[in-house]
C-alpha cells in the first residue's frame, strides 16, 4: 500500500466524520480491532439499520464478521470485497476499505454541491448528508423495475396462451359448479398440504439424528487424532536402530566426497597442463619441420651451385688440356729422344690427378665426379625427415664429399664447419 493511498484514506475518513484520529503509522502492521472497527462504522453510515455480529474475540468470530460484512457490501452496495485482504488488516486492507469510503465521499460531494447550488448564503452549517432515504429510493426502484420485467414477460406467455385457453375457460363457464367436485378438488388439496407437513417433520427428526451421528464422528474422530499424536511423540522420542551406523556413514560418506574433489581438481588440472604441453611440442615440431625444410632448399642451392662449378672447372680443365697436348706436340721436336722414354714429370702444385696429360683418366675423374654428384642429390632428397644429430651428421658428411670433389681436405672442412656449429 502507498503513502499516498493511505493519506486519501486517511481524508476521506475524516471528511466523513469518523470519530477516532487515525494514523498513516496504524496500517504499518495487522491491526484487526481498527479495521473491524472501521469497516462496521462504513456499513452502518451506508445502512443504520443494518445488525452485524460485532464479537471479534475468537478466529471464527473474526471470520463470521469479515463474511457478513462482505455479503451486505455486495448485496446492498454491489461492491466486492476482498476478504483475506480484509483479514490480513494490514495496508492491503485499506485498499478494500477505500472502496467503500469512495462511495460515500462521492455522495457526500454530490450533497454538498446541490446543497450549495440551492442555498445561495453558503451556511456550512445547513449542509447535511442523508443517504439513508436515497438508499431506500434506490432499492424501491430496482424493486419495481424488476417486477415490471418480471410480470411483463409472464403477460407475453399468457397472452401468447390465450387461443388456447379461450374456449377452455369459456366451456368451464358454461358448466354449472358442484359442490361435490368442489369439495373433492380440497380434500385432495389438503391431503397434498398434509404430506409436505409430514414429509418436513421427518426431515426435521432426520436432521436432529444426523447432527447426533456427525457429533459421535468429531468425538471418534478427537480420540483417534489423540491417540495419533501419542504415538507420534513416543515415535520421536525413540531413537531409530540403526542410526548410529547411518551417522558413521553419513560422515564417511562426506570424507569421500572431500576427497573425490580434491583428486578431480587435481585431474582437471594435470589434464589442462597436459593439453598445453601437446600444443608447446605441436608448435616446437612445426617450428623443426619448417627449420628443416629452409636448410633442405639451402642444401639444393648450395649443391645446384657446386654442379655448376664443377662444370666449369671441367670445362676450363678440358681447355688446359687441348692447350697443353698442343704445346708438348711442338716440343717434343726439339726434345732429345732419351726425353721422351722417361717417366712424365710431377704435375704442378694445386692440380689434382684430373690434370694429368692422359685425357682418358681425367674424363674417368670427370665421370666419377658427375656420378657423385647425382648420388649426393639423391641422399639429400631420400633424407628429408632427419631431424636433431642426424641432420648435423648428414651435412658434414656432404661437406666432406664436396671438399675431395673440389680438391680440398675433407678433415679441414669438417674442423670448419664444427667451429661455426654446423652452419654454412
């Protein structure tokens, strides 16, 4: 309920003319007495002559008020109360005693300003609130109206009879009255009388015998509530049999539940950082992989690179050679003939048995060259999965090879290549 709900209530109340002071504070909790109080002074200035039960002593007494007051309203007034509201007596209450109270603020209003209109000095002292003769006013005309309607409709049916009824009505006209007939017709009319009397009194010893009946029932049915109560109480006060062992189990019970959580924490946890470490190890083999596949396309470079100098340098040698055969052709004229039965002088320095002046060896090199070469291509190809240690060993291994292809010392290459970590 609002304030401001309360507040017109409040006013309302004492423009009526209510005797007592009431307070906003009085509806902040139940308060019964006020709202009976209240509710019966309502009824009474719609209808002084109106007997309500005023006992409110008992919860019953409570309700046959509440009941009785809310009848009259809807009857008389045509207003519907809300009786558990009525019953609650808190500020929901006042929610249904506003209902009444509006009306008659309303009529009161209404009296005044008619009052005013027709008394032109404003003396409030002759302004005067009469609702009781509107009441009776207002009562006698629904009354009519609804006999009006009542006895209109039942006109239109026997008229509606009529042609039916004429000849009927006119042929028992005609006929001469007997008295034995007369008589007759009441002997029967009070027989039928009689046998609603008996039939009334056999209902009345009927009800007495059945209020006996219900009365031993309540008593039957006290004693067994009793005797139900009795053994509910000796039932709580016994302990059951087995309840120590259900308590015993009750907190074994929670002790596994304790460590059920622990161990699925622990779990759920263990489970994540595994998770984490599969993606650590996925991320570091793609990195590998990647990483693998760079040094793989260096190594093809590098080798495409070495092919090519290597043809170079056979093409350069080829040259020397044809050079060199032209030379020593020129020569060995001039030469002493012991010069030509002796052994062929040491090649150069830094020229390798390549150089030689039989040209069949040298394309036996050539071809071995190739041969390695193409063989070299085809390891790095078959090899493209080493990984770790593996790697490291296949890459000196082709360092050393192209080392001793191109002339060099394998073991000084391999001394290189372990001073920068295996890097090229």
């Amino acid at each position: 309920m609002s304030y401001r709900d309360l507040r017109n209530f409040t006013e309302m109340m004492r423009a009526l003319g209510y005797p007592r002071m009431i307070s906003i504070e009085n509806f902040r909790t139940p308060n019964f007495p006020l709202v009976a109080e209240i509710l019966l002074w309502l009824v009474q200035r719609y209808d002084p002559n109106v007997t309500l039960p005023t006992d409110t002593d008992t919860e019953q007494d409570r309700v046959i008020f509440i009941k009785s007051s809310s009848q009259f309203v809807a009857t008389k007034a045509h207003i519907k109360l809300n009786t558990k509201r009525l019953y609650m007596a808190d500020g929901y209450a006042v929610k249904e005693l506003v209902k009444i109270a509006s009306v008659l603020y309303s009529a009161m209003k209404s009296t005044h300003s008619s009052d005013g209109k027709e008394n032109d000095s404003g003396d409030a002292s002759s302004l005067s609130f009469d609702i009781d003769s509107k009441i009776q006013d207002l009562k006698a005309v629904r009354k009519l109206s609804t006999e009006i309607t009542e006895r209109g409709a039942l006109l239109y049916d026997l008229l509606g009879k009529e042609i039916d009824l004429r000849e009927a009505r006119l042929t028992a006209l005609a006929q001469p009255l007997e008295i034995n007939e007369i008589e007759k017709g009441l002997r029967i009319s009070i027989q039928s009388v009689e046998k609603e009397v008996q039939k009334t009194l056999h209902m009345l010893d009927n009800i007495a015998s059945d209020e006996v009946n219900l009365e031993a029932k309540i008593a039957k049915r006290k004693t067994e509530l009793e005797r139900s109560q009795k053994r509910l109480k000796t039932l709580e006060s016994v302990r059951p049999a087995f309840m120590d062992e259900f308590e015993q189990l009750e907190e074994d019970l929670k002790i596994q539940y304790e460590s059920y959580l622990y161990k699925f924490r622990n779990m759920t946890h263990l489970e994540q950082q595994l998770e984490d470490l599969k993606g650590q190890e996925q991320m570091r083999m793609e990195e590998t992989e990647s990483t693998m596949k760079k040094m793989q396309d260096r190594l093809r470079e590098e080798e495409k690179r070495t092919i090519l100098s290597t043809v170079a340098m056979d093409q350069m040698e080829q040259d020397m050679d044809e050079g060199g055969s032209d030379l020593e052709d020129s020569m060995e004229g001039e030469r002493p003939a012991y010069h030509q039965t002796s052994r062929p002088s040491r090649p150069p320095a830094g020229v390798g048995p390549r150089n030689n002046m039989y040209g069949d060896e040298g394309s036996d090199d050539d071809d071995d060259e190739e041969t390695l070469s193409s063989s070299n291509l085809s390891v790095v190809d078959d090899n493209e999965d080493l990984t770790g240690d593996d790697s490291d060993d296949f890459l000196d291994d082709m360092a050393g090879e192209r080392a001793i292809g191109a002339g060099g010392d394998p073991r000084r290459h391999h001394d290189v290549i372990d001073d920068d970590d295996g890097e090229f």
